[in-house]
C-alpha cells in the first residue's frame, strides 16, 4: 500500500514553482527535476529519519542508503532514485508499520513537518529543507517515536 508518493504533490508543487520563478510554458528537465524535489520534501525527510534509524525494508539499496545515512544523499534523491518517488508500505520494515500509520498517516508527522519547515518564507512545496529543518524535525519524530513505544 502507497503510504504517499510525490505524484500526488506534484501539480501544487508546480503551480507554487512556476509562481515563484514566474515560468509560463514548458518546462525544462531541470525544473522538473527541481519540482520533484520539491513535491517530494516531506516524504524523503520522513525516509531519511527511516533509513538513519535502520527501519527501512529488506529491499532497499544497501549503499544508498549508507550515502543517507553519511550525508552524501538526501531522503527526498533517495525516494525519487530508489523508490521512483513513491512511499510503499514495503520500503519500511514491518514492525514499524503502526508508528508510521499512527505518526505518518495522521496529523502528527505534517504538523511537526509544519512546525519545523514551513512558514510564510517557506510555504509546502516551496521548500526543500536542509539540515536545520531536519535536525528540528527529526528531534519531534524521535520525541514522537519514543512515546509510541511506551
């Protein structure tokens, strides 16, 4: 089961990026490209705190996720190169499937996405986050993950 996939972002994230940059017509592969990241923010943060803490699937890209896990690639390349931009259900090990259905599938993962990414600088789909963001937003996923366990 899809649990998010950038697709879905894409068209808002388009019409922010063409807002911004003021772009009329085609686009290029380097804005596209851009749009992607853009569209796909969220969920490779999401991903990149999955994969730094050893909860992704059996069938994930060992050395990709190893760049993640050193900083060499971000969630949302990862999630675009490994996952073709899509969040399944079986690219995060299966006994952390409850966390995600309660933090990811409900308000708590975008509120704090909100929270530590976003402001009227930054609106969704403006954003492509770096490490403060995550550094902020990680520190309530783990909060969050920690709770869920007890």
């Amino acid at each position: 089961m899809a649990i998010d996939r950038a697709d879905w972002h894409w068209e808002s994230a388009e019409e922010l990026y063409r807002k911004n940059c003021n772009i009329t017509g085609d686009l290029t592969d380097e804005q596209e490209e851009s749009i992607w990241l853009f569209a796909g923010n969220h969920i490779g943060l999401f991903l990149r705190w999955i994969i730094e803490h050893g909860f992704e699937g059996e069938d994930a890209d060992e050395e990709d996720c190893g760049k993640v896990r050193n900083g060499q690639m971000s969630g949302t390349e990862y999630l675009l190169k490994n996952c073709d931009g899509k969040l399944w259900d079986e690219d995060i090990r299966e006994d952390i499937l409850p966390f995600v259905e309660f933090y990811y599938n409900g308000d708590n993962y975008f509120n704090d996405y909100g929270s530590c990414c976003i402001d009227d600088d930054k609106p969704c789909y403006g954003v492509i986050s770096g490490e403060e963001d995550y550094q902020r937003l990680r520190e309530k996923k783990n909060i969050a993950y920690e709770q869920f366990s007890k």
